[in-house]
C-alpha cells in the first residue's frame, strides 16, 4: 500500500482503494499516484474498473475502503457540497461526451465560466479560443445532435480545457471513432499535455492511441504532432497503468512496458 | 429474472424512501443556498404554468358542468334544485379543483420531468453538470419544485373559477336556474375552511408532483427502458400518493377547523 503524503508533486493519489457494486468487486485495493505534468494510461479489457476510477478521481462514486486525493483535497472524505469547488479545477471528457443535448455548441462550452459568472465579453472570447484549439470554431451556434460523434467529442474537449484545469480526466476519447479521427483527437490530447502542461488521466482500449501518445510530442513551431527521435532528448511524461480484475499488475513507462515478462501483459500487447 | 429475498426488496424499499425523503428536503433546503437558478425557475414556471392552463380549464370546466348536472336530478328530488350553486362550488374548491389539476399536472409535468431528468442520467449529463461544478438539485430539482409549487396554487384558483362558470352554464341553459341565485349560493356558502382546504392541498400537491417527478428521474438506470420505466412510475407514484394525502389532508384540515366529527 502506498503510503504517500499528498504533497504539490503529485496531483492524484489513490491509497487502496475498493469499490463494489452490489455484489460485484470492481476495484481491489488499487494506488497510484500521478505527478504534477505527467499522463497516465489506464489501460485493460472492458469492465476492469477504469472509468471507475476516472469518477472516483471526481468524487462523481464514493470508494467503500482507501484513500483519494486530488490537488490535496481528500476526495474520498468530502462532502459532495464541498466538491463543486474541487471539480471547477478538474477537467473531465466522457466517454460519449455527455454533452448538454439542448444546449448549442456555445453555450456547452461556456456553461462552467456562466457558472463562475465570468462577463459575458469574456466568454465569448474564451469560448472561441477552447473552440479553435479543437478546430471547431464554425459549430459555435449547432446543436449536439447535428455534430458527428468526432466533433462531439472535440466539443467535450473544448469544454473540459476551458477554465484551464489542472487535472484532466479523459474517459476513452477516441472509443468507436475513426482512425483518423481518432489520431486528431490524440493530437489534441498531446497538444494540451504538452503546450498546457496538464497531469491527465487518460482511459482508452485503444493501444495504438496509447503509443502514439508515449512516442511523439507536440511542436509548437509547426504546429504538428511529431514522433520522439532517439536521442532528442524530449520527454513525453506519459506512463501506462494496465488493470485486471479490479487490480493493477502493472505501472510504468513504455519502455519497462515493453521489457515486461509476465504472461498476462505480453498477450494483452500481442 | 434473479429472485430477491423479502429482507432485500424491504432494504431497497426502505432505501428508496430515504433517497426521496432526502431530495425532497434538499430541494427545499437549496432555496437559502445561492447559486439560485431564477432563469431555470422562469422556464419551468412558464412550461408547467401556462403550459398546463388549456387542460387545466377544459377539465374544470366539464368537471364543473357534469356535478351541476349529475346532482340536479337528486336535488330536484328533494325540491333543492336552487342549491346546486353551493354544491358545485364546495366540491370544487374542497376537492375536485386541487385534485383534478394536480392529477392533470402529474400527468403532463411529473413525466415530463422524470423523462427528462432521466434521460440526461443516462446519458451521462448529470454526472456532467456535477464535474463542472454545479449541484444538480440546485439547478434542476429546486426550480421545478418552486415553479409546481406557486403554479399549482393559480392553476387550482382557475380551474375552481372555471369549473364554477360549467356548472353555472349548465344550470342556466339546462336547469333554467336564475344566474343570481347560482352565484349568490356559490359564494355564500364558501367559509374559511372550504378556502383554507382548497389552498393548502395545491400546494403540497404540487411538492409532491415534482419531488416525485425529479426522484424517478434522477434514480434512472438501464438506457431509455429505463427511462420509460421512470416515467411510468413517477405517474403512478405521484397519482397515489395524491389521493392518499387528500384524505389526511381533509382531515387534518377539518381538525384543524374543529369540523372533524
């Protein structure tokens, strides 16, 4: 059991953590912790509890035993009135978006800043700076229902970065897209790790996506997502954590990924 | 289909209540609480206020014209044929107004707003609203409730007014009643009590239809099915609960006036 003080250097931490469903186990005993900057990889089949882990990190489920901190908060132990200041510094993109259906474009976006009732000038401006950061400035007046599932979850994107979080939470960004639009959604994610540095947790099936996001960085000059070349010396802060029933057997970067020995690991890579 | 054992379906039952008891208190407990959602209230006002006012109507005014009707036969019996002002006017506004509309709301809003909230559950908005930083009761629950509350309260004074002007039409054109006499006894006989009764039941009427309405929403699990089964249950639920408290409603009322026998 990890047994760390939640100090500035890291900006997740789970400490044995369990949660149950009735009479289903989804999460045994799981800890880890994310550094300030760093990008988590929560990889494993369907139903290993990683998006579990995504709303516990929220404080949206309670853990029945353990320990969460986010940002130095006690997520586990606040109240759910006394999140609400917590989840304004944390960013989350679902799965499929969860997108305000009756709401435009703009006003998805802007919903946190109209929460904060930041001026409406403002908002706007922020609104089409999140907007053009995910290519997607012309949707400003559509609804969800008239974007394709991509442009949904670019939206989703756009609206999570929009108030700057320090943490981001990203529940399988790219699950049942495109290859291509699943490389552009990647690229974005990278762009925010590297040009914003935000930590982030990331939860995907798809291992390419994961790959892709530990061997290349975002170039600010060309404005491109480029591979990492040997001896460059950039590094990606991206690890991986691949889950098993309710466990973690694995925490580490892409190249002890790579060397690992154990049976389960190198048939889920193969 | 799994079988639960009687100690399971009572612990979820109990459960359930507890959920709903604590919702219900929140809603109310969120009106000292900013941020309050005035914008949200002013839509929900409208969309069960003035949405609701064409069926509102049409039910109290048949309602009014059929007891008008329907007692005309028995107090023409008794030679009481000029009494039919009163007893329409006291089944109104004792009775039949605030339940025929709170019936009437349950079905249009109570459902309206487990389908919605229910929808926006399953598909992941509400956890959305709560990792942007907003409270769902606040937002969603407190206004519809507030909105229910006041708009029931006017939707039961107009469906009485209405239902008084059917029974009046019927006793005019069929019974040949004097209109004078309608409305002189209409009025005449309505005391404190009957106004009081008529004025409390609304209001909690409508505290239930959207406490009920917002807990069968808000509790929705399995897709739109389970959507569907929410809005069927927040109906039945609703509509039961109603008739159920009409009666102690009455009774404490009648207490409360010391015409309880």
């Amino acid at each position: 059991m990890s047994t760390a003080a939640p100090g500035a250097e890291f900006t997740v931490v789970f400490e044995d953590v369990h949660l149950a469903f009735e009479r289903n186990q989804v999460l045994r005993g799981i800890s880890f912790r994310l550094e300030r900057g760093e990008t988590k990889i929560l990889l494993g089949i369907a139903g290993s509890g990683k998006s579990t882990i995504l709303k516990l990190a929220l404080g949206l489920l309670k853990p029945d035993q353990g320990r969460i901190t986010v940002l130095g908060e006690p997520v586990s132990a606040m109240r759910e009135e006394d999140l609400f200041d917590l989840r304004r510094r944390v960013g989350i993109v679902f799965q499929e978006s969860a997108l305000f259906d009756s709401l435009t474009v703009r006003d998805n976006v802007a919903y946190r800043l109209r929460e904060e009732k930041v001026p409406e000038h403002e908002i706007e401006e922020k609104v089409r700076e999140a907007l053009r950061f995910v290519e997607l400035e012309h949707t400003l007046d559509k609804v969800p229902s008239e974007l394709s599932g991509g442009m949904r979850r670019r939206v989703g994107i756009a609206r999570a970065i929009i108030s700057r979080p320090e943490v981001l939470l990203y529940d399988s960004p790219t699950g049942g897209l495109d290859p291509i639009t699943s490389t552009r959604i990647i690229e974005l994610v990278v762009k925010q790790r590297d040009v914003q540095k935000t930590s982030a947790l990331l939860v995907t099936h798809r291992l390419q996506d994961a790959f892709m996001m530990a061997s290349h960085y975002f170039d600010v000059h060309s404005n491109a997502m480029l591979p990492v070349t040997c001896g460059s010396g950039i590094d990606t802060h991206t690890s991986f954590l691949l889950m098993r029933d309710g466990k973690i057997i694995f925490d580490g970067s892409a190249p002890e990924l790579g060397q690992s020995t154990d049976e389960y690991i190198r048939e889920y890579f193969s | 289909m799994e079988l639960l054992s009687p100690i399971e379906i009572v612990k979820s039952n109990v459960s359930a209540v507890q959920d709903y008891w604590l919702l219900a208190m929140r809603s109310l407990s969120n009106l000292w609480r900013k941020p309050r959602y005035l914008a949200d209230f002013l839509i929900q006002a409208d969309s069960i206020g003035v949405g609701s006012l064409p069926i509102v109507v049409l039910t109290g005014f048949f309602t009014g014209a059929v007891l008008a009707l329907q007692s005309s036969a028995t107090l023409a019996k008794f030679g009481s044929l000029a009494l039919t002002g009163q007893l329409v006017s006291l089944s109104m506004v004792r009775e039949l107004g605030p339940v025929l509309t709170s019936l009437m709301v349950t079905g249009r809003n109570s459902s309206g707003m487990a389908s919605e909230l229910g929808s926006m559950k399953v598909t992941e908005q509400i956890d959305a609203m709560r990792a942007l930083g907003t409270d769902p009761t606040k937002k969603l629950v407190t206004p519809r409730v507030v909105a229910t509350v006041i708009m029931m309260f006017f939707l039961t004074i107009i469906s009485n007014l209405v239902g008084l002007t059917g029974g009046w039409v019927v006793s005019r054109v069929m019974l040949g009643l004097d209109s004078n006499q309608y409305w002189s006894q209409a009025y005449q006989n309505l005391h404190a009590e009957d106004v009081t009764m008529g004025l409390v039941k609304p209001v909690i009427f409508g505290f239930i239809i959207a406490t009920i309405g917002c807990y069968y929403g808000l509790s929705t699990k399995g897709g739109t099915q389970g959507v569907g089964r929410s809005t069927t249950q927040a109906v039945v639920a609703a509509s039961v609960i109603i008739l159920v408290l009409d009666f102690f409603v009455t009774r404490a009322i009648m207490l409360w006036f010391g015409s309880a026998i």
